[in-house]
C-alpha cells in the first residue's frame, strides 16, 4: 500500500472526517536534504474532523500525531493543516 494511501486509512479510522486530503509532495523536495529517494518523504495533509474541532492546535496535532502511529517514522516531513 502507498505510504499516501496508509495515512489516509488511519486518519479515517481513527476520526470522523468531513474533509480530508492527502498530498505527496516528496517531488518537490527531489534532490534536497531529507529526499530518501522513495518518492515517499515528505507530504502535506489537511483534515476536518468532528473530533478535532473542540480540541486547541497543539491537541489536534497531537491526536493526529497518535493516530498515524509510526508512519511518523517513515517521514522526513508531514505539513498539518488542522483548522
């Protein structure tokens, strides 16, 4: 399963999503520190989600955070718009 794909799985089982995408944006840092070569470094998600929205930035980060587990691991970058 693409790394995409597995962010997107454990954000939904984990939330009630109104809104959610997932963006690889590894191809924009090709070359640069952090790049892997796998094509799966760096990526950008933005989420609403019925949960979230009671919680203050710093909680919603960490509840995202908690819910992909140790995909963390596999980054080099992941750019969180939880508003």
């Amino acid at each position: 399963m693409a790394l995409k794909d597995e962010i997107e799985a454990r954000l939904r089982a984990a939330f009630t999503v109104q809104v959610l995408t997932v963006e690889n944006e590894s191809y924009k840092h090709a070359g640069h520190g952090g790049d892997d070569g796998s094509g799966e470094s760096h990526f950008a998600v933005y989420l609403r989600a019925e949960e979230l929205g009671a919680m203050g930035r710093l909680a919603r980060h960490r509840a995202v955070q908690a819910a992909l587990g140790d995909i963390h691991q596999r980054l080099h970058a992941l750019a969180l718009d939880l508003g």
